[in-house]
C-alpha cells in the first residue's frame, strides 16, 4: 500500500491494483465537513475497532486514510459539467462514497463485529448503509494533486491527457485518497492522490 500512495506532485503513474476490502458509506451532492462529518463515525469506528482486535492477537496494522468515488447521477464525463464553472448547482449531481480500506489479516468474524461497533456510531439514516465491500480497480493511472480540494481541476486534466497519451481510456468512477487535512495544516500543502482506472482505448 506505501508504493501505492508515493508519487511525485504532478507527475503521473500507471499501476495494477490488487483487490481489497474497505468499509463504505455513501453520499451525494457538493462535498464538505457538513455532508461528511455525520458520516465519519461509523467509518472510522469500523477502521479502528479493528485495528486494536487485530492488536490483540499479534497482527499491528495502521489505519489507512479517508477514501473517495466519485461520479455524476447523469453519467457526465465533461469537466465543465462537472465543475458547472465552480457554481454548485452543476455539483448536485454528484455522487460519492466515502471509505478506508481494510487489513487482510482481518477474518470475516473481525469484520463483521467492527462493522457493527462502527454501525451504533451512527445515526439510522446512516447505519443501514455502512457496509464492508470489495474494491477491485485492477489498472490505474494515478497522480498526485498537492494543493487545495477546489484547485484539482488542472491536475485532474493532466491525468485525462497522460490517459489518452498511453493508448488507454478512463473507466469506472474517479478515486481520491486524502492524505492531509486542510484543517490541520496549510492548505496549499495537501496532498491528495487522484487515481482513474483505465482501460485499453477501442480501436
């Protein structure tokens, strides 16, 4: 998983990814603490409840970091319809789920008792949808963004170009993995990974 997270800003990778488990919530409309701070408990109190199980029988894991999808309830793939030109009515239409992935020394048995501790954290429109899932993206073109959330846009195109000049295309939903806090720190210091599966472009 380190490999997976390295980078240099602005430069793009291409990798193979391996299957994994994560546990999941979803979203939906403009990102921001409001939407995802409700959300936050169960996520985490899945991740760590396991964390220290794992603990207690030998296995020291880390919890990973907050994870993204994203997509458009119409299937929009233009950046300008994405980003409506930075006005939020285009941003209604997005779709998300947030996530963290999972250790693999966990059982089924661990999973299932995590998930329910991360389940009582949350609220009932909430806990219902908390759930442990499969992520299986295969090959990734990846990059990384250092700066503001709002400020991805450039980046995001430089990742589409590299896409295109490989011979491939994108597929599936676009992926984030936050690896800073903007709340913490200064914001144009965040690093944030943008990754996009890809596929070979039809001939």
């Amino acid at each position: 998983m380190a490999d997976e997270l390295a980078g240099k800003p602005g430069v793009v990778r291409f990798l193979h990814l391996a299957a994994r488990r994560c546990v999941m919530i979803d979203g939906e409309g403009p990102a921001g603490e409001v939407v995802f701070a409700p959300r936050m408990p169960g996520l985490y109190g899945t991740a760590w409840t396991l964390r220290f199980a794992l603990k207690r029988r030998g296995a020291i894991t880390k919890v990973g970091p907050l994870e993204g999808l994203w997509w458009t309830a119409d299937g929009a793939t233009d950046l300008d319809v994405i980003f409506a030109d930075g006005r939020l009515d285009g941003r209604d239409t997005w779709r998300w789920t947030l996530f963290i992935g999972l250790p693999d020394e966990a059982t089924d048995a661990e999973l299932e008792a995590a998930l329910a501790t991360g389940r009582a954290k949350l609220e009932t429109p909430y806990a219902a949808n908390l759930r442990i899932e499969s992520l299986e993206e295969g090959d990734v073109a990846q990059i990384l963004h250092l700066g503001p959330y709002a400020a991805e846009r450039p980046t995001i195109e430089k990742l589409h170009a590299a896409i295109e000049a490989a011979g491939l295309r994108p597929r599936d939903r676009h992926h984030e993995i936050y690896l800073g806090d903007p709340r913490r720190g200064d914001p144009a210091k965040v690093r944030t990974i943008l990754r996009q599966p890809v596929t070979a472009a039809a001939g």
